[in-house]
C-alpha cells in the first residue's frame, strides 16, 4: 500500500501506552485503601471495581460523558463498587480517586519506536495530524507532556472541538486544516470504532493498530484496510509485517478508560 500525502494518528494507546496501566493502578489503590474498607479485602474491593468499570465504560453515551470529565468518572466508579460491596465509606472516594490519577499520570509511557516513526514520516513529506477523544486538559497534559506539538500539522481534542470520534465532522474538519482530500489520507488508531470505522466512513483509509496481538475479533463489522502491530510498519522498507485482516488470529477488544 503506497504512502499516502497525510497520516492521521489516535493518541491513547497508538502513541501513548494507556489501557494496559489501569488494572495495575487500581490494584495498588485498593492495597493502600482497602485497611480503611471496614473489613473488605484488597481483592474483593478490585473485583468490584473492576465489575463496575466494565459496565460504566461499555454504554457509548456513559463513555462520551466519562471521558469528558474522567475526574466525576473516576469518583463514579469507585461510589460504584462501594454500593455493590454495601460500603459506606465516602470520605475515601476522593482520596482514592486522586490516587489513580497520580498513579495513573506515572504509568503513562510513550511507545518506544512513536517518536522516530513521526520524524520519519515528516522527513517523507507527510501532513501529519494527531486526533484524540477526551478532555482538554487531561489530553493537552499528555501531549505537552511527551513533547507531541512539533511532530503535527494539525491536533484536534474532542474536548475542544465539541465532537470527537467516528463523528463525521472531526475528520473534514482536520482534512480541511491539512489541505488534503480523504482519499489522500490514513487514519491510524487502535479503536476500530472511532479510528477505523469513523475514518472509512469518511473516505480516509483506516489502518487497525493492534496493539494486544489478539487479531481482528470474529465478530467485528468492522474491517481495516491494514492492521499493525508496531508503528514501524507504517515507514516503508521498515516494516516488519503487513497483514491482511483474514489472516489475524482472533481475540477480545478491549476499550476501558479508567
């Protein structure tokens, strides 16, 4: 597949590893929280939280609020889990949230090979535009944070714009900022909703990075135009696998926030 003129990348777990830091965060909450839980163990309280994170993140509508506001969300969850174990403890909540946020905030971890595929793919001549559903603040933090500005042409942040992804608008909003007609153009993105689905819906090549390894789900309606496992298969010469979607092995998909 030839190089398009641009290259639209997700953030959350395409440049920035994300989804895999939650569990680990809220299991330490729970070992540091849990003695003040009224005899309810550091396992079961994680097991409840986790139960209600499932649920809460599996509504598209409670995601799009969620994610808009992840401190509420947070504090959500953890009242949550706190009725399902029968847990009168409120005055935690807040501790508990804010612990998750610091603990979270540490985990965050650029992928190793992001960075030099972005400047690789500048020095080809490429628009490039970074596109992420959130918040303002919690994204702008991380790409500030990792140094993201000078590597693109164009940023969009849900929060800021007022619609984020698969929403149609997004993605000719950024194609207008760049220049660039839809059939010029990729979308890279770990979500096969928002990233693969939302672009090809809007004339823009979806390409499914894979983060997990677990293939395309059996049941997806979705189906990429590419699937990657690394960034580096982006930059020609360099990949190490192009795949065809028929050919992944299959596996779950998991889309939790917090």
């Amino acid at each position: 597949m030839p190089l398009p003129r641009a290259i639209l990348f997700d953030m959350d777990d395409t440049l920035i590893e994300f989804a895999g830091s939650a569990g680990p965060c809220w299991k330490a909450v729970c070992g540091r929280f849990a003695p003040e839980c009224d005899g309810v163990t550091s396992e079961r309280l994680l097991a409840a939280l986790d139960a209600y994170r499932t649920w809460y993140w599996s509504d598209p509508e409670r995601h799009r609020i969620g994610r808009l506001n992840m401190a509420a969300a947070r504090r959500e969850v953890i009242a949550g889990a706190f009725r399902d174990l029968g847990l009168d403890r409120p005055a935690l909540i807040d501790p508990m949230a804010d612990a998750f946020a610091e603990a979270r905030a540490e985990a965050l971890r650029l992928f190793p090979e992001a960075i030099d595929v972005l400047r690789d793919l500048r020095s080809l001549s490429l628009r490039l535009a970074l596109i992420t559903n959130g918040e303002s603040g919690e994204q702008r933090a991380k790409i500030e944070r990792f140094g993201l500005v000078p590597h693109f042409d164009c940023i969009l942040v849900e929060g800021e714009f007022g619609v984020g992804k698969p929403d149609a608008r997004v993605y000719r909003h950024v194609l207008d900022q760049l220049g660039i007609e839809p059939a010029d153009a990729w979308m890279v993105g770990d979500n096969l909703e928002w990233d693969v689905w939302g672009a090809q819906q809007a004339g823009v090549r979806g390409i499914w990075r894979d983060v997990a390894g677990t293939g395309l789900p059996p049941t997806s309606p979705v189906q990429p135009d590419r699937i990657i496992r690394s960034l580096t298969e982006l930059i020609p010469g360099k990949s190490a696998r192009c795949t065809d979607p028929r050919e992944e092995e299959v596996g779950p998909d998991d889309g939790h926030s917090i």
